[in-house]
C-alpha cells in the first residue's frame, strides 16, 4: 500500500463496514433473543448454529471498534492494541468453530457417529486457543496501526519498517496461511460430506447393500445436515474477497485494490450478518413445516372422524 494512503480507508470502505456490522448487531441480538424465547438452546443443532452467531456478534463488535481507528491523526495507541488483539483473537474463534461444526457434520453424515458428547471440548478449545494465538504478537510489540487497521503491523504508521519482517511473518502465518488451508479443507469436506451422503440417500437399483432403512437414515441425515452445513459453506464464501484482497495488496495492484478493499469490507461484516439471517430462516423454516404437518394431520383425522358409519 502506497505511503499517501497509510490508516486511511476508502469512503465506501468505511460505509459499507459501519453500516453491515451494526447491522450485525443488531440482528445477532434479536437472534439470540429469538433462540431463548423459544428454547432451541437445548438441542444440539440450535446450539451448534448458536456458537456461529455469538462468533459473528463479538467479531462486529470488534469491527466497529476498529472504525474509530479509520482516517484518523492520533489516538490512543494501548486502545488500538487491544482492537488489534481482540480482532484476531475473534477472528480465530470464528474460524476454529467452523473447523468444529465441519468435523461434526463430516463425522455424523459420513460415519454415523455423532460427537455430542465432544460438545464442550471443542467449544472450549475454539475458545480459549484463540486467545493464546492473539498474544504472540503482544510479546513482540508489533500490534498496531496496519495500513487502515488496528492489526499486526509490517511497519510504522508511515509504513516504514523497523521490525525488518517480524510483523509481515506473523500476519501470515498466525493468521493468512492457516485460514487459507482451512478454507480450502473445509471446502472439500462439505463437497465431499454433501456428494456422499446424497449418493447414499439416492436408491441404487444395481446395489441393494443399502436397506430401506439405511436410506431413510441417511436421507434424515442429509435434512439435518444441510441447515449446518450452510455455515461452513459461508465462511468459504465470505473469505474469498478478503484473501483476494491481502493478494492486490501484497502485489500492490492500485487499480484493482480500492475494488477489493470495498469488497473485503463487506466480506468480514456479511459473513456475520449472513450467519444470523441463516439461523432465522431456519428455525422460521422448522416452524412453518411442523404447523403444516399438525394441519395436514388434523385434516386427516376430521376426515376419518366425519365419515359416515356405514363406510368403516
């Protein structure tokens, strides 16, 4: 990024992440409200969405933390710090709890094994973990004012370089470089998880290893699975832009990078607001679908009840 644009980020940059990410908010609230209201945090499947929605409330919240930080003069430096480290910190929450509900999914679709019983494990490891990774940057001192974040930094605020490449090294491999190769693992496994568990549902007539009951069973597992296997599917969508971005950046592409940076923007506060309007659907979804079977139901037990004597 060119010295004349170090901290400053471009207006519709800056718009599009206010608005998206208090809008965020706002609907991650409502969702959380919505989940109590109707006590779904009692089923594993409600829950596993959940921790999806609390990841995307506290990375909102950290990003219109981070908007003070755009386009300004001074501030107070321990202030940017710690939006920095709270920002990567959130950031590896989101992603280690996509990596859970990944191996959950893969784990119950493909070999029947469901690890409810892991639950707290990788709820807490997707918690606590992140906080660890976030402090390496506090014991070399290189969090700060990155280009128009509070991040890791590759230089001073005028983009010089007096870490040599400490800050350039951490930023890839403490954050880049393991999110890419988890994006991309990710990817395979939902494709393959949905190909195979679609595969197994479908009735083969040159097989008959699979019962009736085998495909009922897998095609109940295909139902469960596909309202959670939007989030994973999700994060690989939303990541693509903000990674295309760190490339137009590294190369230093100027007319290409005020694209991508817009981009970017949208892409780190959608994914969030993307995650709560998923749950909402899904549970407006689950809803309107057990009203419909109860009057389905009641219409067929009306019609038996008022057919005449004669016909039983």
């Amino acid at each position: 990024m060119n010295n004349s644009t170090c901290g400053i980020l471009y207006w519709p940059a800056l718009a599009v992440l206010s608005t998206t990410n208090v809008a965020t908010l706002v609907t991650c609230i409502f969702v959380l409200v919505l989940v109590w209201y109707l006590d779904l945090y009692r089923k594993t499947v409600y829950r596993l969405a959940l921790y999806q929605v609390l990841a995307a409330l506290e990375v909102a919240a950290v990003l219109v933390a981070q908007i003070q930080f755009k386009n300004y003069d001074s501030s107070d430096r321990r202030m940017c710090v710690a939006t920095a480290y709270f920002l990567l910190q959130s950031q590896w929450t989101k992603l280690l709890l996509v990596v859970c509900i990944t191996i959950h999914l893969f784990c119950y679709a493909v070999f029947h094994r469901n690890l409810k019983r892991f639950e707290l494990l990788y709820l807490l490891s997707s918690v606590l973990l992140p906080f660890l990774i976030a402090a390496i940057p506090l014991t070399t001192d290189t969090y700060g004012l990155a280009g128009s974040w509070c991040w890791i930094q590759d230089g001073n605020d005028d983009c010089s370089t007096p870490y040599g490449h400490t800050g350039l090294i951490q930023q890839f491999v403490l954050w880049t470089v393991p999110s890419i190769i988890i994006l991309l693992m990710t990817s395979v496994a939902m494709v393959a998880m949905i190909i195979i568990v679609a595969k197994r549902s479908c009735p083969d007539r040159s097989s008959e290893s699979i019962s009736i009951t085998g495909r009922y069973q897998n095609r109940k597992a295909l139902k469960q699975l596909l309202p959670l296997a939007a989030y994973p599917i999700l994060f690989c969508v939303f990541n693509v832009l903000p990674f295309s971005n760190i490339v137009f950046e590294a190369k230093d592409i100027d007319n290409m990078e005020r694209v991508f940076e817009v981009g970017a923007a949208l892409s780190n506060a959608g994914w969030g607001l993307t995650t709560a309007l998923v749950l909402v659907a899904h549970i407006a979804v689950v809803k309107c679908s057990r009203q419909n079977k109860i009057k389905a139901e009641s219409a067929i037990e009306y019609r038996y009840m008022s057919a005449p004597a004669a016909r039983v």
